[in-house]
C-alpha cells in the first residue's frame, strides 16, 4: 500500500514504535499526544519519546538511530530497563498519518535494541539495524573448549529431560538460591540458565555459574529480592570441557574444539626449554 499522505504539503505525522519483548510482551507507544491504534495495537501517547535523525541506506552500512523518552508510568520503568526486560526487544519504527486512521503506516526502521542509557528520570537506547550482524565475525576462531552451545544444532545433545521446574529460596549471598531439589549430576546447572516462571522477574532469564546439590550460584544476582517458593525453570549447561562431553553427554563426536592443538605457549618456549 502506498503512504502518499506523506507527500502532501501540510502533514500530519506520528513517530510510531512497536516493541516485542523477549519475555512475550509486545507494546506500543507514539510521540503524539493522544493513543493511536493501528495493526491490533494501541500506541499509547508518551510525549518526548522522539528518534533522532534516520538515515535509509541501500548499502550494507548499519543503519542505527537513538530513541529518547522519559520514564513514565507503568510502560517503562527503571527497575524493568535495570532487570533487562528490554534488553533484546525487537523493534519496529513507523511514520502514520494521525488524521486518517485508514492511511497505510510508513515502516521507517527495524531492529533490536541495544545498549540503554538512564539519566534523570529519562532513557536513550540504540536502534541496532538488521545490517548490523554483518558485524559479527564470519570466521570462527580454534579453541581449546567447545563452540557450541549446549542442545543446539551443532551440539545435538537431546535437551528433553534436562530441563526441570523448581521452587527456590533466598541463599546465603544475593547471587545465591537453594532449590528444593538436588541436580541431577555434580555441577549439572553449571553455565546453564535460569528463567523466572513466578515473581516479578517472571518471563526473564539468568545464567548460573555453578551449582552443588541444592545450591545454585547465579552469575549476577536478581535486579530484585527473591521471595521463598518462587518458582524457576532450570535448563543443564555444560563448560565446554572434552571430558565433560565424552563423558557426561556420550557427545565427543560433536565436540566444536581443538583441545589437543598446541596453544601459544608452544610458540613462545625458547630453543630447548
């Protein structure tokens, strides 16, 4: 559909974003000063929320543009950017026509975001363009552990039954829960994840650093304090070891590493060291 209400001589432009989180939840907000609806979502009025400059390029040169807007009401708050409810979201940016609720949406920019910035009450997050994973190495590098990431398509390891829900509790530090029931194996849940079923955490996801019998040992601890009996679903890691896939998974052939490829202290030892 074409959008040639934009080319007339007086418009009537409204900035547009829908943001998908990654916990399910998907919003909108524009920069008029009523709600607009369109597409089955209502974009509710969060004056001085405004992008900065776009540029659309053909090229491969990443397009990314900044977003500012307040911390206001329940939408956006700084304990959910704190937890990193947002950290991820999917995003659309468009221009519609305020005046004519028929008129087609002008899809401007897409992407994910990326870093957020809070400062007085106020946030500006970057808009990472699709073009930007053209960034990403193209080459994957030799190392000694493995590259792939536990029940993914080059692991393969059947990840049914290594999933489990659990009731914790608060532990001995911050970073520190107690489940209600022992792992599995020594160290199961190590460089695994937890995701937060109940609670006001509910729907985002943590990576455990280590765990031992009831005790888990999270990488950072909650943006907020864990009440007694929330419940979590803990997913298996696994740290990359050869032994640890040969032995624990029955999974050595699909090892993504080089663990007997001379490092570089091979190459530093001087002439009969």
């Amino acid at each position: 559909m074409s959008a040639g209400w934009i080319a007339g001589e007086v418009t009537t432009i409204a900035f547009c974003w829908r943001i998908a989180r990654a916990d399910g939840v998907a919003l909108g907000f524009t920069g008029h000063d009523r709600d607009l609806a369109f597409g089955g979502i209502v974009y509710r009025a969060a004056p001085g929320m405004m992008p900065s400059a776009i540029a659309r390029s053909a090229g491969f040169d990443a397009d990314t543009i900044d977003v500012t807007g307040a911390l206001t009401g329940d939408a956006i708050t700084a304990a959910d950017l704190a937890a990193g409810r947002w950290d991820g979201a999917a995003v659309r940016l468009y221009a519609v026509d305020w005046a004519d609720a028929g008129a087609a949406p002008l899809l401007l920019a897409r992407g994910t975001l990326g870093d957020i910035e809070r400062r007085d009450g106020a946030f500006t997050v970057e808009l990472k363009g699709a073009a930007s994973l053209l960034d990403r190495p193209a080459a994957e590098v030799t190392t000694p552990d493995c590259r792939a990431v536990l029940g993914d398509r080059r692991c393969g390891v059947d990840m049914a039954g290594r999933r489990r829900i659990a009731s914790v509790s608060p532990g001995a530090a911050d970073d520190r829960l107690v489940a209600d029931a022992a792992e599995p194996a020594p160290n199961a849940y190590g460089y695994g994840r937890l995701r937060w079923v109940t609670g006001p955490d509910s729907g985002l996801a943590a990576d455990i650093l280590s765990s031992d019998g009831h005790d888990i040992v999270l990488r950072a601890a909650p943006a907020r304090a864990v009440v007694a009996g929330t419940l979590v679903e803990l997913t298996e890691g696994c740290d990359g070891l050869h032994a640890t896939c040969r032995d624990r998974f029955a999974n050595a052939a699909n090892f993504r590493g080089e663990p007997w490829l001379p490092g570089n202290d091979l190459l530093t030892r001087y002439p009969g060291g």
